[in-house]
C-alpha cells in the first residue's frame, strides 16, 4: 500500500514526513532546551532492496532522556546501528555532535558509549579486563582506569565475577558489563539498544536511578526499550517507529492529545493506538481455539 507523505516544516533544516496514518503533530519537537546532538535527515537503509528504516527526520536535544520505541523489526536496531557508525546509511544524513560518524569516527566515538542489541564482549577476557580494555581503548590513564573499573564492578554487582572469564557470565551479567563497558570513558551521548533484558528487578532499579542521575547532570540518553512503563517513567520524550517510519515524535501529553486519548491513557495505550491494534487480530487462531 502506498503511503503518502506530507511535510511538517518544523524545524530549520529538518523536513519532517507523517504517513497518513501517523501522528506527528506540529508540537511534537519540543524539546528545545539543549543544544542539538543527534540529527537524521532522511535517514535510510536498504537491505536487498527493502527499506528496513525509511527517510526518517529527528533530532534529540542535549539532556534529554530520549526513548525510541517501535514493533519488532520497525528499525531501531538498524537507526542505533548507523548513528554509532556500525552500519552506512543508503542514503541520508546523521550528525552526532553535529559530527558524521563515517567521516570522523574516532571523534564521535570517543564521545558516545553504546549498548548494542546483543553485547559484543571478548569473552575470553574477565569482566574486569574487559572493562580495563574498554577504558583504555577510550584513552583513560591506567590509575584512572584501574578506579572506575572497580566502581562500576561494585555498582553493577559483578564484584564477585571481577576475575571469572566473559564466557562464563550469565546473560544478564554480560548485560551489565556491556553497560559497564560503555559507560567507563562517562560519554555525554550513550545509546542503549534493549540494554535490560534479563537483568533482575534489584539490579535494574539501582541502573534506573543512576541513569536518571545521569542524565539530570546533563547525559543525553537515546533508549530502544519495549518495556513501556520503563519508558514511560524514565524518557522525557518519545519516538514510535513503525515500518521503518516515525508515526509519532513528543512527549507522552503530546501524543496522548494528538490521538484524542484521556490523561489516564498509558504509553501502551499510545504505541497500540499508533502502530496498529488490530496487527495480530484473528491470526494463528488455532493456538487459542
Ligand atoms: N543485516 C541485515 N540483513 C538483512 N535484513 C536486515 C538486517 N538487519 C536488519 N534487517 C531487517 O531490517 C528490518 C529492521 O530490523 P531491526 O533489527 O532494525 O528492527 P528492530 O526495530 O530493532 O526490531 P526488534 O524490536 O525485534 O529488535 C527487519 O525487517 C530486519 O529483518
Ligand atoms: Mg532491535
């Protein structure tokens, strides 16, 4: 099906697109306070021909807490991929740090810290080698390293696991030390793509609150999560991705007025009214007949 796009002249520069049956409303982008640190323009990638994220226009200001949601393959992973410069666009634009992450790599890099989908560790390292690698490989002073690797052991509640080889972690574990390993060099940009799968409730409550913290003392975080209660507690502003598409950019009150729900509606609410409730009706019907 043909979608058709209008333009929402917005913001300077930043042509942005709604299918017809999106919701961006004219509102949306505002976060204005921050300088601009992450901008796509028209951003778009192409596997074997099918577009898996679709001339997507967005820009997240400095200090904000940024949650990026979307169904199972909208193309969220593949947007993270590209902004951190693990994945060339097809075609469009990213500026991080009003910076291209193709054309100056090491620069964008030394200042953002990236938990990716699946954590990509040495596992024949220890978690604390790992994490003294990492920080070393961000250019922090051995003494520096040696203290921060500690703290975030202590933090993390690997302590115990400091000299047990990667290989031998549990799932969550790596998760954490994939945090851990993005966060020693304190980057002022850090994108988590699904960072809290498996993690336990202890752990992940004592995460939330040092994340916040951070992002109060000026971090900008850019957040891939399906869990919508941790989005809707912790970002202060939202993006729903749908078929490689924004259908909705703002904050929660935003997008709660532009689709016409209550102040009562959840942001599960909104992503189901957004992306389609009726997706899977009827579908499979033998499981549950
Ligand atoms: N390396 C690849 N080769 C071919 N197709 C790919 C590749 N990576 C992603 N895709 C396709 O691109 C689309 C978007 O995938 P992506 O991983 O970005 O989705 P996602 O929003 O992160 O989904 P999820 O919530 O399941 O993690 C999917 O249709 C996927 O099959
Ligand atoms: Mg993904």
């Amino acid at each position: 099906m043909a979608t058709e796009k209008r333009s929402l002249e917005t913001e300077p520069g930043i042509e942005k697109t709604e299918t017809d049956a999106g919701i961006c409303p004219e509102n949306q982008y505002s976060g204005n306070s921050g300088n601009e640190i992450v901008r796509f323009e028209n951003l778009t990638r192409e596997f074997n021909g099918k577009r898996a994220v679709d001339g997507i226009n967005l820009s997240v200001r400095e200090g904000e807490f940024f949650g990026f949601l979307g169904p199972n393959g909208a193309g969220k992973s593949t947007t993270i991929n590209m902004a951190v410069g693990l994945l060339r666009p097809t075609s469009g634009r990213i500026r991080i740090f009003d910076k291209d992450p193709y054309e100056e790599p090491l620069k964008v890099k030394a200042s953002i810290g990236v938990v990716p989908e699946e954590p990509s560790l040495y596992e024949r390292l220890t978690g604390l080698e790992a994490l003294t690698f990492s920080g070393r490989i961000y250019g922090l002073d051995p003494g520096t390293v040696k203290g921060r690797a500690r703290d975030l052991l202590r933090w993390l509640e690997l302590e115990e696991a400091a000299g047990t080889l990667i290989v031998d972690y549990s799932r969550g574990m790596k998760r954490k030390l994939s945090l851990g390993s993005a966060l020693i060099h304190r980057p002022r940009l850090l994108f988590l793509d699904e960072p809290f799968t498996g993690i336990d409730p202890i752990a992940l409550k004592n995460i939330k609150e040092v994340l916040k913290k951070m992002v109060a003392e000026g971090m900008t975080i850019f957040f891939s999560s399906h869990i919508m209660e941790l989005v809707e507690r912790l970002c202060t502003r939202i993006a729903i991705l749908h078929r490689g598409q924004l259908f909705a950019v703002g904050t929660l009150t935003e997008m709660r007025q532009s689709l016409g729900l209550p102040e009562s509606a959840t942001l599960e609410d909104v992503f189901i009214r957004t992306v389609g409730e009726t997706a899977h009706d009827g579908k499979a019907s033998w499981l549950t007949s």
